[in-house]
C-alpha cells in the first residue's frame, strides 16, 4: 500500500522497470545538446503573430548539436522543411517561416512528407500559419490543387505526426500542417499560441459584408453603428477563443507547454511512439497533377 501519491508514483515506476518491456521500434543514437541555449526559446516568438520569426532559430534549440539539413531552401521559403535528430531520434521537421502558405511551400511539404514516409521517419509541424494565400492570381495559379496535394500527403501519411503550435494557426493551414482534426500523435501549444478557423478581424469583416447585402437586397439602410458593435462584438469573442488555455481546456491540444521545455517534451513523445514499429505509408492515392 502507497503512503501518498508521490510513493504511488515511486512503486509503479519500479514495477515497470521489472516488466522486461521490449521497444519494437528502432532504438535512439548518441544525444547530444543543442549549441543554443534553450531560454532563449521564450523570446523568439515575437508578441504580435504578425510580425514574422524565423524557426531555425528555434531548430536550432531543440536540434541535437543544433544540426538540421534543410530540404530545399531555396524554393517554397514560407515554409522550412528539414531533417535533424532529437534526443538521437531521427525526425523531418516542417516549420512556417512567413505565415501564409503559398503554391510552392504545399508541393514542397507533400515532397517533403512522401520522402519521410519512405525513410519511416516521424514528423514534427511547427505552426505558425494564417492559412493558403486567396485571390484570384493564386487561384489561376492552382493553389487549391497544391493546397490538396498537401492536405492529401499530411491524410495519408503513416509516420507519427507530433505538433506544436508556436503562434498563430488559422484555417486550412491549421489542417495543412497536421492540427487536431489530422490525429498527430501528440499536440501542444505555447502560451504564445493562438488557433481558429479564421482571424478575428476576418470573420467579423465577413459577416459584415454578408449583413450590408442582405440589407442592400431588401433596400434598406445599413446600420453602421450596429455594424460596428457587432464588429467588435464578434471580434472580441473569437480572440478569447483562440486563446490556448480556452482551447487545450477543451481538448483541442494536449497541453500548453513552457516553449524552453520542448525539447524535453518531444523526446518523450518520441520515446513513446518508438515502442511500436516506425513505418511510412506505401502509397498516397492519386494526387492532382
């Protein structure tokens, strides 16, 4: 019988260790750490989600030896794609660099998770997306079907998800880069972290726009007071929505983390989806060419 939690603790900790338990995945490499110190990690997200960050700066923390070979650098840049090892587990690691997703950054992640599926690497999604680009230029240049052929690969993907919301998460890009409707493995946010189907201001403009051609249709005058109330209003309410602690009480993350503690975390999810065997899809369905 345990005399309090802590010694509950202590007794189930050493029963487990005589189960003789047998990992079916591969085993770690060496550790090493990182050249950075993980601390700066609470100051790189900066306090307004639209101003850019870059998320080397953050590989380079949580990476051992602050080592990370970037798959094309050089094309899709909004998004940073790469491999590197965490607690000498190996893992390719998808990060936005510029919020918004365009044509080039959704082929590269599908290339890019096609390739980790085929090595039987585990991937990590670090979000900080407002979503695809919109408009018609970018629709003529087919971001829909590019936005498909990474939804399609992140779907069909077999390799265990594990993500991490560091700023903003809006939209399809929330979906694009593995949010809680795609299964990951593991979620967490940072306190930095805010996530909803779209941004306040955008909501509230679009339901403005709808109520103005309602009022046109039946010829009536708009209220722009009451416009401006129910702005307010809406906005209001979504930007306390898309706060982490309103959204991880709600199940949608598995926790809000200290940023410096995420090294520390994602060795644990990788120690754990490592008891079973790493295997990659062997296939995707038809992609839209």
């Amino acid at each position: 019988m345990a005399a309090d939690e802590a010694d509950a603790l202590r007794l189930g900790r050493q029963i487990v260790a005589n189960l003789n338990h047998r990992r079916l995945g591969p085993a770690p490499g060496p550790v090493e750490e990182p050249l950075y110190d993980a601390e700066e990690l609470a100051g790189i997200v900066p306090e307004d989600l639209k101003v850019p960050f870059d998320p080397r700066e953050v590989i380079a923390r949580i990476a051992d030896g602050s080592r990370f070979d970037e798959f094309k650098p050089l094309y899709g840049t909004s998004l940073v794609t790469g491999w590197t090892r965490v607690h000498g587990y190996p893992i390719g690691i998808l990060a936005n660099a510029q919020g918004v997703l365009f044509g080039d950054e959704a082929q590269k992640a599908a290339q890019f998770i096609q390739l980790a599926n085929q090595s039987d690497t585990p991937l990590l999604f670090l979000h900080n997306t407002t979503g695809y680009m919109v408009g018609r230029e970018y629709e003529q240049a087919g971001i829909i079907k590019h936005g498909a052929l990474m939804i399609n690969a992140v779907a069909n993907s077999r390799v265990p998800h594990i993500s991490i919301v560091m700023g903003a998460s809006y939209g399809a890009g929330n979906y694009g880069m593995c949010g809680r409707a795609y299964d990951p493995r593991f979620l967490f946010a940072w306190p930095s972290a805010k996530s909803a189907v779209m941004g306040p201001q955008q909501l509230a403009g679009v339901l403005s726009i709808v109520a103005r051609q309602a009022a046109q249709a039946r010829g009536q005058a708009y209220d722009e007071d009451q416009d401006r109330a129910m702005r307010e209003m809406v906005e209001a309410q979504i930007e306390a929505e898309s706060l982490p602690f309103f959204l991880s009480g709600r199940l949608y993350d598995d926790g809000v983390i200290d940023p410096r503690d995420t090294r520390t975390v994602l060795g644990l999810c990788l120690s754990a989806v490592h008891n079973a065997p790493v295997r990659g899809a062997e296939g995707f369905g038809v992609f839209r060419m």
